[in-house]
C-alpha cells in the first residue's frame, strides 16, 4: 500500500461569507446558498453544514490518508481561527495555511500576524482576486511585500490560478523576484481549459510544485476511474516530471459525487503510471515539500459490504 498524503482539503465552522456581490451560507443537509443557486456542497451527511478537523480524520483514517494539508477559499470564508486551532491539535496529521483579505488594502499586516501566529502556510485563491468590480494583480506592491516575508520566514504559498494562463506572468514575476519561496499551485493548472500547460510549466522553477486538487471535479462527467485525468498526469509528468507533482483531493467538495478513497483509488489501480511515479505523486513529495515527519500507519480496516 502506498503512503498517501492530501496537498489540497479544506475544513470550515461555518461556511458563510460573500464573494463578488453574492452569498454563501450553509442550508440544511449539506447544501449551500451558493452564489445565487442552491448546491450540494457537502456530503448529504454532513447534515449541520460543519466541515470539521474531526470528520476529515475519520475519513483520512478510513481511506488510509496519513496527512492532509488544508487551504482555504473566500467562498468558504476565513478560517484562520479554527485551522489555527486544528494545527495545535493535530499537528502531526495537518499542515494548514492562513488567508488573510487579498481583496481590500492592508493585508500585508494580516499576513504577518498570521505568520508570527505559527501558520507555515498561506493560501491565496488568486481566482477570486478578479471579480466583476476590481482585478488585485498578484505583483502589486503590497503582494511583492508579502511574498518577500514569506520568502524571509520559510513560509509556504499554496495559490490557486485564474483559468488558463491569465495570471501566470504575474506568477512567473513573483516566483523569479522570490526564488526562495516554495510554491504550490493548485488544481493541477485547470487541465480541461486551455492554455493550463504554461501553469505546469511554472513547476520548471526549482521551488515551484503542482498539486491536483479537484481534478476529479474537472472530469466528474467522465467519472472513475477518469481516464483523462490520468492522461493530464501523464502529459504533466512529461512536462516538469514526476518530482514536481503532488495529489490533491479538494476534500470535501469532491466526494459529494465520489468517496474519499476514490478521489486517489484511480490513481492506484492506474496502468499508464509507474510504482515509482505513484509513490511521489501520492505521498512523497508532499512530504519534502510541506517537511511532514513521521507518517502515521493505518491499517486496512474490511468494510462489512466485503
């Protein structure tokens, strides 16, 4: 059995917030009020709308994921003060990161609060710094400032791209102006839109990984065992190699269609890639990059269905 660690999940108290002018608050049986529509945000299990630290263990425990590193979105509003909590809690099966307010002035402070508060990580979710209103660009002064500190203190970026390659030349301008900060770009660069390989292609840098949260969410209509997702891994791997990826769920948005395990299972049970190239991918470059310790070991545990 492979080590598996998660380099892209997320945890939330209360998902309630507003992006771009709309809201996101937490309805009955997991469903969110989510930008105008009503969708299932979570398993219909969840019932109370809580995404817990607690639940995710149970499911990392049952699906034999030893660690998860946990970012953060503004449409799940900021949860720094739980994930700062979760990390003194369960710091042996966690990596979390802060998100401070990208979108209005001043963050630069925040940041640095949340860093000397003991969060190795930060999270932008630079798809949702351009709204219908403003566009924040990811080399402004202030984001430079933030990023120098980051560098400075050995703080992670874990970032999440607009489509395409809309903001890779803001990227490629930080990552050359900021060649000591570790960064992970998220969701495997959008592989079902063009123009996704020039944000692989970020991975050449040496500090530079890519994770694949959410590619089970890119190609749900296809579903497992996702043989494009695959072929997207492949081509990547081709790319920058297969020391420069890690996997990604998107935990717990992603098994409202699929269960946990399924969300690594078909990389698994994958022919087109080698043992070798399963093992960095599932686990061991997260473990380098995020600087995860002793792993724990977890046990298959027969389901009564078997």
């Amino acid at each position: 059995m492979y080590k598996i660690i998660d380099a892209h999940s997320h945890l939330w108290l209360r998902q309630d917030t507003t992006w771009n002018g709309m809201r996101i608050k937490p309805l009955p049986n997991g469903r969110s009020m989510f930008l105008g529509e009503e969708r299932q945000m979570l398993p219909p299990f969840m019932v109370d709308g809580t995404n817990t630290a607690e639940v995710f263990i149970s499911n990392m425990n049952y699906a034999q994921v030893a660690a998860a590193v946990v970012v953060q979105e503004f449409i799940d509003g900021q949860q720094n003060e739980y994930l700062e909590l979760v990390q003194r809690q369960y710091h042996d099966r966690f990596f979390t990161c802060g998100m401070a307010d990208y979108l209005h002035p001043g963050f630069y402070a925040e940041a640095a609060d949340l860093i000397d508060a003991g969060f190795k990580g930060m999270a932008i979710p630079a798809h949702r710094i351009i709204t219908d209103k403003k566009r924040v660009m990811l080399n402004n002064d202030e984001m430079m400032r933030m990023f120098k500190l980051m560098e400075e203190r050995g703080v992670i970026l874990s970032i999440t791209l607009a489509d395409g390659d809309l903001q890779v030349g803001e990227m490629r301008e930080v990552i050359e102006e900021c060649p000591g900060l570790k960064v992970a770009i998220g969701h495997f660069g959008m592989p079902t839109v063009p123009g996704w390989e020039k944000q692989i292609l970020l991975a050449r840098y040496d500090n530079v990984m890519v994770e694949s949260g959410g590619i089970t969410w890119l190609y749900n209509s296809e579903f497992y065992p996702f043989p494009s997702a695959i072929k997207a891994i492949r081509q990547a791997m081709e790319m920058v190699g297969p020391h420069k990826l890690m996997w990604g769920s998107d935990y717990p948005r992603t098994i409202t269609a699929i269960t946990y395990r399924m969300s690594y299972d078909f990389i698994v049970k994958s022919t087109e890639l080698s043992d070798e190239e399963k093992t960095l991918f599932l686990a061991e470059n997260a473990r380098k990059f995020y600087g995860f310790q002793k792993l724990i070991d977890l046990p298959y545990i027969k389901n009564m269905s078997e």
